[in-house]
C-alpha cells in the first residue's frame, strides 16, 4: 500500500485549477456607479435668536437628562422595550442573511465516502455470464460554485451587507426615538402630577370656603345663591381633579409600556420645572446634523442596496459558469481504495447562456431600476423631514419660551386680581360672583403655566432626538 504523498502532484494541479478560478471569480461589479443625491434643503435653519450651545451628537442622553428618576426609567426601557428588542433581532437577521449571501462566493468543500455492490444478469454483459461487482470511493469535492464573472453573486452580497446596515441604522433610531419618548413620557407624568397637585390644593381651600359659607348661609349671614357658587366653584375643582388623576393613569401605563415594565409608584419630586434643567444644544449645520441622524444613514444603505441590485440584473443576461469537481480515490475493493493507481477526480464545468425568457430578465433589471429611483427618493424625503423636524423643534423653543413667560405674567396677575377680589367682597364693595371669577381665573392661570412649562421642556427633548442626541458616540461598526 502506497502513502500519502502519491497524491501530491494531483492535488497541486486540483489546487491551481481551485486557485485560477477563484482569481478568475473576483471580477467587477456591473451595478452602476451610484452619486448620492445633493440635499434637497436649504443650507441653514431659520434660528434667528437661538443661542449656541452644545453639540447633540456628541451629547450623551445620560449627560442631558440629569434627573436620576428619568435616567433609571431611560435605563430599564433600553433593557425591556419590545420595540427596541425587536429592532436588535431584525439586525441580527440581516447579519445572518449577509453571511449567507457572502458565502456563495466561495466553494463549498465536502468531503464523501460511497460504497455499492450490483449483480448484473448475464445477457446484459458482453461476457454472457452473471456478475457481481462492487465500487468504492472515497472524495472531496465542490459542486456547483458558480464563477462570479460578471459581478452577479458580489453585487447580491453587497446588496445583503448594506441591508444589513441599514437594519442597524434602524435599530440605532428606534433607540433613540425610545429615549426620547421616555424622557417625553417622563415629563408629561410629573405635569400632570403638579397639575394634579395643583388641583387638589383648590379643592382644599373650595372646601373650606364651601363649609364656611354653608355656616353662613344657616346664620342668615349670607344668601343661598352665595352659596351655590361656591359650591360650584368647588364641584368643578373637584371635576378638574378627577380629570387630571385619569389623565395621570393613562400616562403612567403609557410610561410602563415604553419602559417595558411596570414603573411603580413614582417617588414625590419637586416641581419639574425647577429640577429638570436641559443644556442648550447648538443646532449646527444641515450638512452636520443629517450627516449624523440614523434614519438618514439607513435610507442611504437602502440606496446602495438598490443600487446593488441592479448590478446583479445586469449580470443574468450574460453567460453563467458552474463548476462541479471531485477528487478522491475509488476501487472496486475496500481495502484497495487507497492503492497506487487508485486515484480519481472529476471536472464538470456547465455553461448556460439565455436565450428566451419571455422578458422575465429584462423586467428584472427595469424593476431594479425603479426601486434604486423609489430609494433615491425615499433617501431625499428623508433629509426632508429631518430638516423639518429640527426646524420645527428650533421655533417651538423659541416661541415656547415667550409663550412661558407670558404664562408667569398671567398667572401672576391672575393671583393679584383674586386677592384685590376677595378684599372688595369682605370690603362690601363686590358681589361674590367677582371673586368666583377671579378664583377660575388663577386656576386656569396656574394650569397653563405648568403645561406651558413642560411643552418647553418637551420641545428641547425633541430638538435632541431631532438633532441626532448622542449619535456621534454610537456609530455603528464599520463593515466587514
């Protein structure tokens, strides 16, 4: 019995063929050369009045949201959010597809082993006599790897891999917009905790007032219509309360879903206009910001994977090569299938060329064309809207914040006038149907300012997320 090394010279020439086709294998891309479509902006916003700050993308969210309560809720929502969980599995499935499609550059080795006996009758045989024979092989082979000519199969794999970025992009602005909306769902709840608060403590001066003139009214000291108003001023307090603690549970469950748990009983905070304090963030450039924003980046993967294909429609009107090979040992005997002289291989290339398909490749290549002109246009409504987020985020700062101090003034001058009120009433100057007005008056006063308040508040968390807040310090990993 022969060793090993008979099989040195087969296998240096199974080599060579293996290592020319592979070069042959590595030819260029037919997809078309893509230019990424100029902005369809402006190239500024409309901040007149807006003071610098710092930049958002290089902004961590735990670095502008400094409330600790907001952090802990922002940190179990990135843990147990659904939404964001889904996002991160769709990215691991555009990996997996992209290693699948990556594959199918390279050969498929296989290693087989196969053994058979047949008896064949004597009138089919030229000998006339019955036989028995037997065939034994032992191989390693690649079957139909098909040489990449024309660019077909890297145009598919560059398609998947951009794909696969994308879903990362994506997954990088479900988070962000979480955070966000977290934060968001964070303020409207401690809003409506003030207003609740807010609310009750009319409730508990009404009821005093109520009581006192219901004394009153039995001393003959004052009239029943007297009392009735007051007793509606207290009604409805006492309606604006339940109103805002069934607003206050829909935003706590509201809240829960976003974290993906149950927040609990939140701990009392002060008001949350004097403790959350957010940084001004600086809105830059457009060129800076939609450069940054996740969304942006996943529509401009999506182009080039368009793009990608396109180059792979072109490729399948041309000719396809597929090679098969085996090489290995056989022998009619077992024990003689590593024998001198028992070598074997195999060499099966296939060519097929089209020739009639009905115009199924010429559709293909003009509905690959399409979806690159869909994703060129989806890329630049993208950058649309960004702008139009940032700058709808950059008025309503701007405007929200004289809204708040028109808001202050009000409330302060509503308070003024129900104490002059009250002073002319006990005065015997005015009928209590002035004060009635000016107590409505300063509750809704009050009301507005804590919304006024928080919208301010609301509108800088939405200039973050507008701003692409902390993207520059999550970018995603470069591609393989």
């Amino acid at each position: 019995m022969t060793t090993f090394p008979a099989f040195r010279q087969p296998t240096r020439r199974f080599l060579a063929v293996g290592l020319l086709t592979t070069m042959l294998a590595g030819c260029a891309s037919m997809a078309p050369r893509l230019t990424t479509p100029e902005a369809p902006v402006p190239a500024a916003w409309d901040s007149a009045g807006e003071v610098d700050g710092q930049n958002a993308a290089t902004l961590a969210w735990h670095d502008y949201f400094t409330d600790p309560q907001l952090r802990q809720l922002i940190d179990t929502a990135l843990a147990n959010n659904r939404d964001l969980r889904i996002a991160i599995l769709r990215t691991n499935e555009a990996r997996a597809a992209f290693r699948i499609q990556r594959a199918e550059q390279f050969p498929a080795l296989g290693l087989a082993g196969q053994g058979a006996r047949a008896r064949v009758p004597g009138d089919l045989n030229s000998s006339g006599v019955s036989a028995v024979g037997a065939e034994y092989r032992a191989e390693l082979g690649a079957s139909n790897w098909e040489l990449d000519l024309w660019g077909r199969v890297g145009s598919l794999k560059e398609s998947a891999l951009q794909q696969w970025l994308a879903t990362e992009e994506g997954r990088r602005a479900t988070e962000l917009a979480l955070i966000a909306q977290v934060a968001d769902g964070y303020l409207g709840l401690r809003e409506l905790d003030e207003r609740v608060a807010l609310a009750q403590r009319t409730v508990e001066t009404r009821e005093e007032s109520f009581r006192i003139f219901t004394r009153r009214y039995e001393l003959g000291a004052a009239s029943r219509l007297e009392q009735t108003q007051v007793q509606s001023l207290l009604t409805q307090a006492q309606a604006l309360r339940a109103q805002l603690e069934q607003a206050r549970a829909a935003q706590l469950h509201a809240l829960g879903l976003l974290i993906g748990a149950d927040p609990g009983p939140l701990p009392e905070a002060a008001p949350f206009d004097q403790t959350t304090v957010l940084a001004e963030l600086s809105p830059g450039l457009p060129s800076e910001v939609l450069v940054l924003r996740p969304d942006i980046i996943a529509a401009e993967h999506r182009l080039r994977a368009a793009n990608a294909e396109i180059g792979a429609a072109r490729a399948a009107f041309f000719p396809r090569i597929d090679l098969t090979g085996t090489f290995g040992s056989a022998s009619a005997e077992l024990d003689g299938l590593f024998e001198s002289g028992s070598r074997a291989w195999t060499f099966v290339p296939v060519l097929s060329l089209p020739i009639f398909s009905a115009g199924r490749l010429r559709a293909n290549l003009d509905l690959s064309e399409v979806r690159r002109d869909i994703a060129v246009a989806e890329y630049e409504k993208s950058i649309q809207t960004a702008f139009r987020e940032v700058a709808d985020a950059l008025a309503a700062r701007r405007w929200l914040r004289e809204q708040r101090e028109l808001r202050e003034v009000a409330q302060a001058v509503a308070s003024e006038r129900a104490r002059l009120a009250k002073l002319r009433y006990d005065a015997g100057s005015a009928t209590y149907l002035e004060v009635l007005d000016a107590q409505r008056e300063l509750l809704d006063a009050g009301q507005q300012l804590v919304q006024a308040r928080r919208q301010l508040l609301s509108s800088q968390v939405e200039l973050y997320l507008a701003l692409g807040g902390g993207t520059a310090l999550t970018a995603s990993p470069s591609a393989p």
